[in-house]
C-alpha cells in the first residue's frame, strides 16, 4: 500500500543504541538500555516504578497475576476494546463482566459500570480506546468507593490526558503496549507503572520466572518469562525522547482529517478537558453498509484502512450468552481507521480525504 494505515517512525538514535548493543553484545534482558528505558518512562509519568515486559498483553496479563485475580473474580471491561485486554482476564481464570460505550467519547460507559458492580468484582479494567481517555476521575472514584482496584490500558494512549494528567497515573497499576504500530515502539514490547512498591515487587518476581530475591537460582511462585530485551529498550529510549514530536505531529494529522471531512463523515473528537492523542483518527460511516465498499474504494487508491475493533461480546468465544451493547455495535459496524502514522504528509491526508469524498459525491 502507498498509504500504510501505520508505520513506525524511526531515525538515527534508534540505529545508533541498537549497534551500541549489537557492538556490547549486551542483547538479552539484561543491559544498560532496560533500565534506563524503565527509567525515562517513569519520569515521564511521574511515577516510582516503570517495568518494561515483552509485549503490551504480558504486560496486561502480568497486571492480573500481581493484583491476585484469579478464578471467581470478576473485573469489568468495556466490550469496544481490542480482544487481548479481555483475554488477560480469562488468562489468570476471572470472568469479564463486559459494559457498553459512551457515544460521544467511545470509552467505557461510567454509569453502566456502576450497576455492574457485585460482591464478586475484583477490578475495573480502563481501556482508553484509540487514544481517547475514559473518565478516569469518576472511575477513580467508583473504585475507592467499592474497594476496588483500578487498571488502565494505556496501549493506545500514551500521552494522554484528562485534565493535565497523564493517563496511567489514575490507576493502581497500568499497562503500555510497544508494537509497531503503537506511538511509541520497540518492535514488540510493553510496560507496567505503579506508584505501589508492594505491586511493583510482587510484577518483577512474577516476570522473571519466580525467582526468589535472595537465594540464587531458587524459584518459589510459577513465574513467566516476560521480560524485554536489551535491543527493544534501546529502540524503545530513543523514541521515547521524541514522543511530543510525534504527539503534535499526530493532533495536525487528526485537526486535518477533522476540517476536511466536516458534514460527510463523524470523525472521532476529543471531548472537553481531554487530550486525545489520536492512536488511530477514525472515522463512522453513515451505515454499516458503506463500509466494504469506502474501504474497497480506498484500497484501489492504495490506501490502507483497518475496522474498528468488533466488540468482544460479539465474539464466539464470550457470546456465552446474549448481551446487547448498542453504542460498541455500532461503532464496531461503521468505524474505520485511516492512515495516521507521524510521516504522513498534509498532501496525503489531503489526497485520502478527496478520496473519501469522491465516494461519497458518487453515492
């Protein structure tokens, strides 16, 4: 395609702290690039601890095991999210208690999540979908209210924000995602941040095989392997020292989109007193029915385009049993997502949107 929906945006640095462990032969998870990876990233957020894992779903699944979620635990999650924050839950045994979307934000719906609330909930689970923040304040509430725990999914939105504050911050413990087609990327990789020094302990004893602290070799919980390596952290560092390049080139890309798509299409917005960092710029097509055929149309121009994720509660595996959540089924039928990476030109968004509207002027 010779408009890629996302490509990574990589440059000199990167090349250079790769070679420097190539040259060290410092490759594996242990090098100087992991901590200071770890490090940096902390201090972006303005946390006490930063763990980098190998990729965005460990670091989901690693969140569950350190929280103690396990079989009978219910942890609520909104349907219209990528399937691996879902799958996390199922990983440790605990059910996923699935609730709807507000249609202005497309985040988990705060008063659905309330009523959801059961003896059995163990944690709301926060996806901030596409880049967009959820209510994180009044879901901070709904958590200390009910003795919960709160996680943030922050796999699409590193950067952004409600009210000034970064999202990943309003959580217990929060998880990032590094994949290629994230803002940032090592190729594969994620992150865990926490301010709790209990659960930063207990998410390194469990990512490096159970290893007990004092006593080499000696093993005393099941562990997993999901540690990053040398060669990902150093990519990881030198993205991460340009992420507010790559964050303003991406709000010209959606504030473009936006202009030139005005009365044909709803393209994704960022609500009052958030900072959406546009992930993915998405757009809803006026019927489901369009979709295949805008996508198609587009394709032939060589531009890629992606479906919005299919809600969960949809999907075989949790259709267990019939559940309705209108907003997520609608979006999930008509969103598609456009080319977004930070290369993109203003003559290309330019070039996608007159294609979009071409299809739409020969309805």
């Amino acid at each position: 395609m010779k408009y890629p929906v996302y490509q990574p945006s990589l440059g000199e640095q990167e090349k250079k702290n790769v070679m420097e462990c190539l040259d060290s032969n410092w490759i594996s998870s242990i090098g100087k690039f992991v901590k200071e990876f770890e490090q940096s990233f902390a201090a972006y957020h303005e946390v006490q601890h930063a763990l980098s894992v190998c990729n965005g779903t460990s670091a989901l699944h690693l969140a569950m095991l350190t929280l103690g979620i396990g079989p009978g635990d219910e942890v609520i999650v909104p349907t219209f999210t990528y399937v691996a924050s879902v799958n996390a839950i199922t990983y440790v045994g605990g059910k996923p208690v699935f609730v709807d979307c507000d249609p202005v934000t497309w985040q988990m719906d705060v008063d659905e999540t309330a009523k959801k609330i059961n003896a059995k909930t163990k944690a709301i689970l926060a996806v901030h979908v596409y880049g967009h923040p959820c209510n994180l304040e009044k879901l901070r509430e709904l958590a200390d209210q009910h003795h919960l725990f709160l996680i943030e999914d922050c796999a699409e939105s590193l950067g952004s924000r409600m009210k000034g504050k970064l999202t990943g911050t309003f959580g217990d413990i929060s998880t990032f995602s590094f994949y290629g087609n994230k803002t940032i990327t090592t190729g594969e990789g994620g992150m865990i941040i926490t301010n709790d020094t209990t659960l930063a302990d207990r998410a390194v004893h469990f990512r490096g095989q159970g290893l007990a602290k004092h006593r080499e070799y000696w093993h005393d919980v099941i562990g997993y392997n999901f540690r990053m390596t040398n060669i990902c952290a150093a990519i990881g560092l030198a993205q991460l020292h340009r992420i507010e390049q790559v964050l303003e080139k991406k709000q010209q890309i959606a504030e473009l989109y936006k202009k030139e798509l005005k009365d044909i299409v709803e393209i994704h917005q960022t609500s009052p007193d958030y900072f959406h960092s546009y992930w993915m710029v998405t757009m809803l097509v006026n019927s489901p029915d369009e979709r295949d055929p805008l996508r198609e149309f587009l394709s032939e121009a060589g531009i890629e385009t992606r479906p919005a994720f299919y809600p969960v509660h949809t999907m075989p595996m949790y259709a267990t049993k019939y559940e309705k959540h209108e907003n997520a089924e609608s979006i999930g039928w008509k969103g598609v997502n456009l080319p977004s990476y930070p290369a993109l030109s203003p003559d290309y968004v330019q070039f996608i949107c007159h294609r979009i509207k071409s299809f739409y002027a020969g309805k």
